[in-house]
C-alpha cells in the first residue's frame, strides 16, 4: 500500500530539516537529463530561468567590459560559464577567456558551439570552488547569483581561491541578491504529479517542494523531494544566502577583496533600497 505507515514515515524523514549549508548527495547541474532542459532554459531568449535574456547579457557584458577595460592580452575567466553565452560575449570584446562550469552537458555545448565560430574561447569542467584553477587573469566573474548558492566555508574558500587567480589588483565582479529578492521568488511548499517530460524525469513522478527560513543566518533552503514509481526518491537542496550591502562588504573585507563599485546589477543600474540584485565591481586588495 502506497501510504503506508512505513512509507510515511520515510517520508517524514526525507523532509526534515537539514542543517544549515547541508549538501543533497545529488546536484542537478550537472544531471544528464535535468541538463538538457537547463541548456534550452540557457539558450530561450524569452525566460530569465537559467541565464538573464540576451539583451541582458550583451549589456552586461559590455559594461563589465568597460570597467575592466578589455583589449589584447587582458585574461577573464568566468566561474559558472554554462553554456558560454557570457564567454563569447568577453571574447567579443577583446578578452582572452576561460569559462568554468561543472556541468559537462553545458560545457560541451559551449565547446562545440565557439569550434562552429571559430572562437578561441578555452573552456574547462570543474568545479569551482573544489579545482585548482590557472592563474594570472585580470578579471573573474561569476554571474546570476551563484555566489548565494554556496554555503559560508565554500564561498571564503572561492575567495580565498580568487586571490591566488587574479593578478594583483584583479577585479572580482558578481551580482548576489538580497533579500527582497528572496522574498519575492520564494519557493511555494507544493507537490504535483508530473505524468511525462518533466523537469526531473520524463516519466511520471512525484514532486514535494517546500522553502525553510533560516533567518538567523539570512539564508533559505528550497528542497524537492522527487519520487518516481520505480526508483529511489532522490532530494536536492538549493541553498540560497542573501546579502545586504553591509553583509557582502563585510565579508569581501575579510578575505581582502576592495570594493570598487556597487550597482542594482551587473548592467551599472543605481542600487536602490528596493533593489533585488546587488552587482558588486570589487578588486583584490594586496
Ligand atoms: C544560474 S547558472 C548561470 C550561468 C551563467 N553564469 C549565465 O548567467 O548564463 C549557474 C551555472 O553555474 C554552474 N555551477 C554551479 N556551481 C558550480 C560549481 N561549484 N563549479 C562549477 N560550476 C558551477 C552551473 O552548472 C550553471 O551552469
């Protein structure tokens, strides 16, 4: 019987709360399946779902671009490239580039796509905050707030990483999102059966999903728990740790990053009190 009581109980524990910054065994990055949605959400020119729409993205590219000053010879590396829509836009203006990501679905799209372009764009899959990365580059990004997604220990560690990278006086710039951000993209709790072509399977499935408040440590967790009828339940938690622009700062002064300039995001918009994006332009201090 479906609800049993075992299997209610199981349930039960699969929901429980982890502790703060507590990784699920699975990431869906980097799922073959749950991959190819995220590429075609990446490359949809009318959603902000995986990467923001491409006027966005050429804006951005171009401000950045301008506050780092490209031209030959300047070295960018983008940490989470995805599938290079970024990268390609660097390359454009005359950066030499290096794009990152640990989802072989999209680097390899991002890999076969700069070949057909003839773009000398060197991408590489790893991970992050775990490999150790080529050094002596000019700029590093990190777009569309990858950052909140990594609990305390990884972000100091990426920091701390970024130093080694960056040439001295290198720009670190990244956008992260506050917490009117958080609030007004909050993961309803909810569950649904999908019966074919879902997000997580294409075939049918449950789906649990519910956000818990961690607000002592301005952070909030999305959990899904997906269970198919004849495969284990799999749970995947998204942590998503918000700033303010006295948290961020104080947290790029620790690990002696300089901030140079703060935005309402990465296209040079005026941070405003009502401002769900903080784009931060920061350098490392020697
Ligand atoms: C929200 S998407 C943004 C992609 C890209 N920056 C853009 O805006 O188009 C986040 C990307 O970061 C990658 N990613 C997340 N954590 C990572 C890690 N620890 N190491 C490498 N890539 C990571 C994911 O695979 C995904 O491609």
């Amino acid at each position: 019987m479906i609800l049993s009581r075992r299997n209610i109980r199981k349930l039960h524990g699969a929901a429980q709360l982890p502790a703060l910054f507590q990784k699920s065994k699975r990431t869906f990055w980097t799922e073959r399946y749950v991959s190819k949605h995220i590429i075609n959400a990446h490359l949809d020119p009318t959603t902000d779902d995986a990467s923001r729409r491409p006027e966005i993205i050429e804006k951005s590219a171009a401000w950045i671009a301008a506050q780092v000053g490209g031209g030959a010879g300047r070295r960018l590396i983008d940490l989470g490239s995805g599938p290079g829509l970024y990268c390609t836009e660097f390359y454009g203006h005359g950066f030499d580039v290096t794009g990152v990501d640990f989802s072989k679905y999209s680097i390899a799209y991002a890999k076969k796509e700069a070949a057909r372009r003839g773009l000398p764009i060197s991408y590489r899959c790893e991970d992050y905050v775990l490999t150790d990365l080529p050094t002596g580059f000019d700029a590093a990004t990190l777009i569309y707030g990858d950052f909140c997604t990594l609990s305390d220990h990884d972000r100091d560690l990426l920091l701390w990483k970024l130093r080694r990278i960056l040439k001295p006086g290198g720009y670190f710039i990244f956008d992260v999102f506050t917490k009117r951000y958080e609030e007004s993209h909050h993961l309803k709790t909810d569950w649904y059966f999908q019966l074919k072509n879902g997000f997580w399977y294409p075939f049918p499935h449950l789906v649990l999903e519910q956000s818990h408040e961690y607000p002592e440590d301005d952070t909030c967790l999305n959990q899904y728990i997906v269970l198919p009828p004849w495969r284990k339940p799999r749970k995947y938690h998204i942590w998503h740790h918000y700033y303010s622009l006295e948290t961020i700062t104080e947290v790029l002064r620790r690990q002696h990053f300089r901030i140079e300039g703060t935005y309402g995001d990465l296209t040079g918009k005026p941070l405003e009190p009502e401002s769900e994006w903080i784009g931060l332009i920061c350098r490392r201090e020697d």
